[in-house]
C-alpha cells in the first residue's frame, strides 16, 4: 500500500503551484515521531500563500518544537484542484514535515483569523477524517483547539471545536501540554477529563461545559454554565513582557515560492492604545507592550543570518507608534546595511512625522505611502475616534510629494455609525484637495512625475467587544449604493478605486455577532460546496442564503439589528480585559462626537486592562487605586 507521501508525489504535476504540498523548505523543523510524546499539528484554515505568512502560526510552530518531547508539523488548507486529486486518491489531509495524516496528531489546532475561512475549517476536519462536530469524536481523535483574534466570539464554531485560547498562546500552550502529559498518566483518559482540566487554565474555553439560551422571540437570552464548578467567564491570556518570551529565530521558515507576505516580520510592540471605536484589534491587544531596541536589534540580526532574507518588516497594529521608532530603524539600517537587507515599516500615521520615517526607510527608491484617514469629514473621524485633521491629511500629503512620492493609498470605511452621504462626498473632495496639493508642489518643485492615488473602501462591521458592537450593519442595498456612488465620483486618470464585496462584508458581520445557531448555519453552508469564502471569485451566496432558510434564521437579525446597550451578547462571557462599562461609555461619547485621547499620551481612561496582575507586575507605576480614580 502506497503512503501518503508517495499518494501526493503521484498528483503533484497535475495542480497548481506543488510548492504548496512538499514541505521540506529552508529552517523546517522535522522529528521522528516515534520519539516524541506528544503530536500538534499546527493549521491554518487558507491557501499555503496566505498561512504561511502569519506571525503567531510562525511563533508557536517554533514555541512547541522548542521542546524536546513535543513535534509540531504545518496543515493549510489544500486549493480546489489539489482536494479533488485529495479526495478521488483517498489522501487525508497530511502534514507538510512527516505527511502524517491529521486524524494521527494529539491536537490539531486552528488559528481564526477571519470569519469566512470557517467552511475551510469543516472542510479540513473532513478531508482528515475527523468527526466535524465534537460531540461525535472519540478516544483516539485528536483535540481540535482554535485561537486568534475571531476566537473572542467562540459561539459560532461552538460545535466543531473542543476548547479555545484565547489571547497571547506563548504561556499557556505550554500549559496545555503539561496538562495532556498529566491526563496521559491517568486512569481516567476520556476526553471529557482532560477538558476539565484545561478549563482549569486561565484563557482556555471548553464550549461543550456552557449551555446557550434564548426567549420567546428567538433572540439570544445567555449562556450559563452546566456545572456550579465551572467559571462564568473566561479571561485573555496576556504575556507581560515581550522580551522574555519566545520569538522564532531559527525556525523561521523560508518557502520555496512567493507568499503574501515574504519577508522577516519582527514584531516591535503588541497592543494599540489609540481607541478607533469600529477596531476590534485595539481592544484585544491591549495593553501595549514593547520590545525594547537592543532585543529586537538581536532578532532582526539572528533571523536574517538563519534565512537569507533581504527585507525586514517592522510589524505592530501602529508601528510608528513605538516609543524609539526612529533611532531603533537608524540602528537597524546600521546593523543589517553590510546584509543588503531592507528594513519596512507597513503601517504609518497621518503626520509629518511618518513622512520622515518613510524617507529614512525609502531611500532609493520611493514606492507608496499608505495612510488611513477612515472617514471623509472629520464630524465622522470625531464619531470614530479616529484623531487626526484634514490639515494633518494635507499636510502629510504635501510633505510626501514634496519628498518625492508620487503614490499614496488612502483606507476609507463606509457605513460608519451616522455616516451620511455628505461623509461620502467628503471622501471625494479629500481625494480632490490631494491631487490639487500634488499639483501645486511639482509646480513648485519643478519636478515630473505622474500622480497615482490609489483609494480603497471595505464596509463597516460591528465586532465584538468594541464600542460599535451594538451598531447595525448598513443592509446589502445600502452598501451597493454607497459603492456605486463613489465609483462613479472617483473617476479620473490618476485615480483608482477599489471595494471590498458587499456579501463578504454582510457574512462577516452575520458570523462575528453570531451566537452557536450560527454553528448549524456554518455546517449547511459546508454541506452545500461553500469553501474558500473569503476569496470573491469563490464566495457562493446564494448557498449562504439558502443554508440560512435550511436552518430557520434571518441573517439580516444578526447584522443589520441595532442591540440594546442593557442586552447580554453571545460573547459576553469573554473578559478581554477591557469593560464593557467602558465600552458602553465610548459609544455614547460617539453618539456625541466627542473624543478620547491615548492614554500613553494622557492620563488612564479606565478601561480595565491595566488592573490584571499580569500587567501589574510591569506597570507598578499605575496603581488599581489611581486607575478608578
């Protein structure tokens, strides 16, 4: 009999890109399993381009190999040709180090990421011959975990999956794997022990231990534990320093085609204090935690020698907010110049400031510069939180023609809370004052060059734990309108308008709000064909749809309802850390279009996170006394 390997080498002439499926790249960490005790196959729910660019897949990849008894191995998701070859030889889904099929693993664990991979989820669990729904798994099925940012509302997948984690994983994978070598020892090995015991750890959530609700009306009522031993709520995981942790440095996988993101990703800071209210990330990451520059000096320059790479990209959810930002790129421009390595910086504000930074980066050649203003008028950037001027845009804009770019992407999101069709328009007469700038400075500087600004809008969804999680979607028709309504404005040679597909945006509001019905949604979608959603080529409404009347629910009850502020949510009985008093208190100042600062730059707001031991022992400064004051 033919093994899994010889299977797949057979049918790798017939798909598309075959890099994907032959592992054995550069830094691969690759075990005899006869050797080890305990089996993690690592997976993401995506093409191998997209999977193999994530940072924290990166991180517990080279965390759990770390240790001496534990082999982790990669899964992504097989393209369309490669599961029908799959499925028509009888190959399960293997891993890329061994080719072990997945059903052979102890965990098999997800990163969620986005809520339209979850279909590739079932499809995976499928294709590796496991039981879809937890309930229907046995003894020698391995524990399917998931974890990552779409984990903070666990409900809808609540059915598929044995336990989340959530928040930072350096910590309590470890953990984890204490406590598999524990139960291994025990009489008792039915896989409900074992749950028991790491709903035991801070940041883990067993879903099978927690029964949901509803009233008369079919609306979610709450969620309740079925044991008086169990928690109500469960809390984030947060490493206090980003120093003593463990980042990937000879691990760092080099693959042997293009990915989304090919390059060293050395994350700078964790965390985002600025307070944009439709951001979900500013509130899971928090607080905001740095690495200090002499640690990331010694990163960048040990992952460069382990893999050859020649950018390095300096990575954060504001990574021009790092406190030393200029003198840490001067230093590492410095460390690495010798390498040939280029150092990138993916994010910038909207100053002058970042203009500078991208001039000390972009010295030879000058490519884009990105900002994200978000909205047109700043009545709507008051609602939004989102601090920054029309005078910072043109000015920022007029130091980076006058420094010679010639191409700025601009980020705007539509169906913002009150947005009106004058917000609109002041998207448009934005993109206008900008060309105008572009024209008055080559004047001025009496230089060529043809101006390209690229302008790309995706659709506001309620996510949450943020203080928009009680705002609807605007409807489907509304989001087409919005849309036509700007391409139709923003015409012009040096413009170019893109938009995020509307029936993508309206899933994933549908999905992120969603409560365990959801679960059932997600099968009948499964069921039907539904994979690779998030891909617009491949998302099949119409199944969505159809899976929705299959079931009984109204997608538009989940998306397109405006939630009382009194109402239990599906995720309620998440602590993030930041209160939902406090998230409550930031949506009605937007309703009022008043503002908060950073509270890096001002005093304390009170959002709670700062209160956790974790975060004590770091910040001894800050006492829970002056933090409720």
């Amino acid at each position: 009999m033919q093994s899994i390997r010889e299977k797949v080498m057979n049918i790798l002439l017939e798909v598309e890109k075959p890099a994907r499926y032959i592992g054995n790249e550069w830094n691969t960490v690759k075990k005899d399993l006869a050797r080890v005790d305990i089996k993690v196959a690592l997976a993401f729910p995506e093409v191998y381009d997209l999977g193999m660019s994530h940072l924290g897949f990166k991180i517990l990849y080279g965390l759990l190999n770390q240790q001496e008894d534990i082999a982790a191995e990669r899964v992504y998701a097989p393209w369309f040709d490669m599961e029908a070859k799959m499925r028509d030889q009888g190959i399960s889904l293997f891993s890329l180090e061994s080719f072990l099929s997945v059903k052979d693993f102890d965990f098999l664990g997800f990163t969620l990421q986005y809520e339209l991979t979850y279909t590739n989820i079932l499809n995976m669990l499928d294709l590796g011959g496991i039981p879809l729904k937890s309930e229907d798994r046995h003894r020698e099925d391995p524990f399917v975990i998931a974890g990552g940012p779409s984990a903070f509302n666990p409900e809808p997948m609540a059915e598929f999956i044995d336990f989340y984690v959530l928040g930072d994983g350096e910590e309590v994978i470890l953990e984890i794997m204490d406590k598999y070598r524990e139960w291994k020892g025990q009489e008792d090995k039915s896989r409900k022990s074992f749950l028991k015991m790491v709903a035991e750890l801070p940041g883990v959530y067993v879903p099978s231990f927690y029964q949901d609700y509803y009233d008369t009306g079919g609306n979610f009522e709450k969620l309740a534990p079925l044991d008086a031993g169990t928690s109500q709520v469960t809390q984030k995981r947060m490493v206090p320093s980003l120093d003593e942790v463990f980042y990937p440095v000879k691990s760092w996988i080099v693959p042997y085609l293009d990915i989304v993101h090919d390059r060293v990703m050395l994350e700078i800071f964790r965390g985002c204090t600025r307070g944009c209210r439709f951001c979900q990330a500013g509130t899971l990451y928090r607080p905001v935690r740095e690495r200090s520059p002499e640690k990331l000096k010694e990163l960048a320059c040990q992952i460069i020698d382990e893999t050859g790479y020649e950018e390095i990209s300096l990575t954060s959810l504001s990574s021009s907010d790092y406190s030393n930002i200029q003198p840490l790129i001067r230093e590492l421009q410095s460390a690495l110049k010798d390498k040939g390595v280029r150092v990138t910086l993916p994010s910038l504000r909207v100053d002058s400031f970042s203009v500078q930074l991208a001039k000390v980066i972009q010295k030879l050649k000058k490519s884009s510069l990105t900002f994200a203003p978000e909205a047109g008028t700043q009545r709507l950037r008051d609602v939004i939180n989102k601090n920054v001027s029309e005078e910072n845009l043109m000015s920022t804009a007029g130091e980076a023609f006058r420094e010679g770019w010639n191409h700025i992407k601009l980020y705007f999101m539509i169906g913002l809370p009150t947005e009106t069709d004058e917000d609109l328009e002041g998207i448009v007469n934005i993109v206008k004052k900008i060309v105008g700038q572009f024209k008055n400075t080559v004047v001025e500087k009496e230089r060529k060059g043809r101006l390209k600004i690229t302008i790309s809008t995706s659709t506001f969804v309620p996510k949450p734990h943020t203080p928009f999680q009680w705002e609807p979607q605007i409807s489907l028709e509304e989001m087409k309108r919005k849309q036509r309504y700007l391409r139709d404005k923003l015409r012009g040679r040096n413009l170019i308008y893109n938009w995020h597909n509307p029936e993508a945006s309206f899933l994933e509001a549908v999905i992120s709000r969603g409560d365990r019905r959801i679960s059932k949604v997600i099968y009948k979608a499964w069921e039907m064909g539904c994979r690779f959603d998030g891909w617009d080529n491949y998302l099949k409404f119409d199944r969505w749809q159809e899976a929705f009347k299959n079931v009984g629910l109204e997608p538009e009850s989940y998306a397109n309802r405006k939630v009382s502020l009194e109402a239990n949510l599906p995720w309620d009985h998440i602590n993030t850390g930041v209160s939902k008093k406090f998230l409550a208190k930031q949506y009605k100042l937007s309703l009022e279009g008043k503002t908060t600062s950073d509270c890096r730059d001002q005093c304390c707001l009170g959002c709670g996170v700062c209160e956790h031991p974790e975060i004590n022992e770091v910040k001894g400064e800050i006492s829970t006394d002056e933090i409720k004051a």
